[in-house]
C-alpha cells in the first residue's frame, strides 16, 4: 500500500528548489534594504491567540484553523497566518522596550488552512510578511506597500496593481457598519448562510463574500469611504499623498476589505493582471491593525503589514512568462578511472570542497563515457578526468564542457588558485 501526500500539500522536488532559494534570497535582501529584521516563531500557538487575535467571526477561526487538543489537554492551532503570531511575541518579548522603534520584522515560512486547494493555493503553503509595530506615521504605511511592490519589481513582475481603502477608525467603522445592517437586513435572506450569520457579528464581512458576489445588494452597499471622519479621511490622504511622493500608482476600490477583524485604517491587495492568471487575483494583502497589541496583553502600539503567498508569486511569474535562473549550477565533475585514481578522486573533491567549490564524482563505478555523460546532465562548468596517467604527473587536463577548451595543470595548482579560476576560466579558457 503506497502513501500518497495529504491533499492540499505537495513536495518541493531537488530540480525546483533553485527558484525557492532565488526568491527567498531576494526576498531577504529587499528586507535588508529597508531594515526589517527576520523573526521565527512557533508552526503552532495556543488557539486563543487565533480566536481572539484573527477574529472569532473570521472564515479562518471558524472554517480553516487546524486544531487540536495535545497530550496536556492544551488546544493547539497549526499557524493559519502569522501576523498574530509576531505580535504575541512583540508582546511577550517586550520589544515594545527596545531603544530603535519602531519594530520592523520580517517572517518567511508554512502556515496551515484547511480549505478547498485552488491553483497556486493549498492546505500548507509558504508565506512571507513584514510587520512594523509602534508607529502610527502614515508614511510607513506607505513604506510597506513600496516594499511589497518592490519584491515583486524584483522579480521581474510588470502587470502588478496597488489596490488601496481605508477602513477607517472604530467610530466610523461603527457607523458604516450600522449602515450595512440596515442595508441588507430586509433582504438577508437572499444570502448565503455564512452572510446571514455574519450580518450582526461583523457585516463587513458580507462585502468579501465569494458566493453572493453577483448580488445586486453588493453594488448598492454603502461605501466605506462615506462614513469615515475627519480623522480618518485625513490619514486616509496622507497615506495617499506618501504613495504619490514614492511614485508609486494605485487604486483606491472602497468596497475592498480585509477578511481578519483586526484591520483598521489603510488596507491593501495587491493584484495580478497576467492573462492567465486566473479568476483570484490577489497576489499580497495587508493593512493597518491599531489595537490588536492591546488585545494582546500589550501596550498601545500601532501597527500595519503584509503577507504574501510564495507558491502565488511563482503563478503570476509564469503567466508573465518570467523565471529565475538557475544559479546552483555545478563547479566541477571529477572523473576516475581505476581504484588508485578513486581514491585519488574522492581527496581531490574533499580539498576542493574545502576551498568553497561545488564538486561531484561518481559512485556507481561506471564507465568514462557514463561519467561524462553525468557531467554534462549536472551541467557541471568544467571536467577533470583521473587516471594512471594524471596519477604519475601529477597533472590533469582541465576542460571547459561549454567551450571544449582544456589547459593542463597541476592538483597543486588548480587547489591554489581555486578563486582565480572561478573568475577567470571563461577568459583562461577561450
């Protein structure tokens, strides 16, 4: 009986792995530029901290969350996102003390939702997000979404949209969403039941609603942007002006809205528009949250960040019909002939290891010609074959596999001027 992998998931093979470590590196870099710092915390975390964090009413607490009971009768929640998550630990750390504020982190790794898997979209999947926490300055909302536009620049994305709205502060997401209800109570039953059970808990919800989309009620909702005071339409401009100032386009959609109740203030998603993409869009989404580090146990500490998926940035990249390179090519191929020249061979690739060089050779005993042939399948650069021969001089014939070029050189030599050769061998060789 064969095991298969657990719907939802899949595995990340050796052949594809070089555009994992390409985009995390990217990913990594941008994060050093603007100074955001990584943080790694738990794969799961006591479900309270979802349930109250994320949002009771939220699909995620109610219809996604893997959750189970552990071996102390704890209830435990693999991460279904992880913005929760960096503040409970911003909290518990006490970063909030540190002298540089405000805190900028950066996560990168698998959360866990169980919902029906989609292109680009599954049960464990690999998400990259920013957080900077204890600023209400604006203009970090519009460094955030600078940063998240620039990893997709990076990765050479050209048909990306910044889609922004403001969701305002509580009192005038209190008024919205004393509209809202008075909007669609008369009609509630036209509704799916997720809406009607979300119309008193948290009738913003019913806007993101994917089954009731093409209801006529939607286009006549009230608009967010209606019922924001003067304070919030104030934040609301300067986030905009921040943007212009950055040069960075947007478009501002007042029915956009953020499925986890934290958000406040600036929200954002920002869009896909590869042919072939795909009915769902959104490639990152984020926004501002004041007020969830105090629900948390902590002190008042504004926030606002990002998540995006990893597996839907590869998607976007194939439909614009962009790629990484693969850059972990291999240096050099020893091939042996003989036990002598074997043993020869396996020290020569441990020295060579030794001075930061990607080597292989053979361990099937295998012909010359199955040993080239292996060679030229690992697209090693060059090619030194061993023999009785070499074994006596001390000397190897160093082939380039591009070029068919070869120069003789010692071991002695080739160990001695291993950076040198890696700069210079195209031009040596030639």
């Amino acid at each position: 009986m064969s095991i298969n992998v657990p719907r939802g998931t899949k595995d990340i093979l050796p052949e594809e792995m070089f555009k994992w470590h390409a985009l995390e590196e990217l990913v990594r870099d941008t994060c050093r530029l603007y100074q955001y710092k990584e943080i790694r915390t738990p794969i799961f975390e006591h479900t309270e901290l979802f349930t109250r964090g994320v949002g009771d009413t939220t699909d995620i607490v109610q219809k996604e969350m893997y959750t189970f009971t552990d071996r102390g009768d704890r209830s435990l929640t693999l991460r279904p996102e992880g913005t929760a998550s960096v503040v409970r630990s911003y909290v518990e750390n006490k970063l909030f003390g540190l002298p540089n504020q405000p805190i900028k982190l950066y996560y990168m790794g698998p959360m866990f939702r169980y919902e029906r898997q989609q292109a680009g979209r599954y049960r464990q999947f690999v998400q990259f997000g920013i957080e900077a926490i204890g600023s209400k300055d604006p203009a970090i909302d519009a460094e955030v979404m600078a940063l998240a536009m620039k990893v997709y620049e990076k990765a050479g994305l050209k048909k990306v949209k910044l889609v922004i709205n403001s969701l305002g502060d509580t009192e005038s997401r209190q008024a919205h969403r004393d509209a809202l209800i008075a909007h669609f109570e008369p009609h509630i039953q036209e509704f799916c039941s997720d809406c009607q059970n979300r119309l008193e808990k948290n009738p913003l919800r019913i806007l993101d609603c994917k089954r009731d989309r093409e209801n006529p009620l939607m286009n006549t909702a009230p608009k967010l942007p209606d019922y924001l005071n003067e304070e919030s339409a104030g934040y609301f401009e300067k986030v905009k002006h921040y943007l212009e100032v950055l040069k960075i386009g947007y478009e501002v959609d007042p029915n956009l809205v953020r499925g986890l109740d934290y958000y406040n203030h600036t929200a954002f998603e920002i869009m896909s528009e590869g042919e072939g993409f795909g009915a769902i869009t959104t490639l990152a989404g984020g926004g501002r949250y004041n007020g969830l580090v105090e629900d948390l146990g902590g002190p008042e500490a504004p926030g606002i960040g990002f998540a995006m998926s990893m597996e839907r940035l590869f998607l976007a990249l194939e439909a614009e019909g962009k790629s990484f390179d693969n850059q972990e090519s291999l240096d050099m191929y020893i091939v042996s002939m003989g036990d002598s020249a074997k043993d020869k061979a396996l020290s020569f690739v441990s020295e060579l290891r030794e001075h930061n060089m990607s080597v292989e050779m053979d361990f099937l005993d295998r012909k010359v010609k199955s040993q080239m042939k292996s060679a030229d399948r690992l697209q090693a650069k060059y090619v030194v074959v061993i023999g009785d021969t070499e074994l006596e001089t001390g000397k190897v014939a160093l082939k380039n596999l591009s070029t068919g070029a070869q120069k003789e050189m010692t071991f002695e030599e080739i160990v001695e001027n291993v950076e040198q050769l890696k700069l210079s061998w195209q031009e040596e060789l030639a």
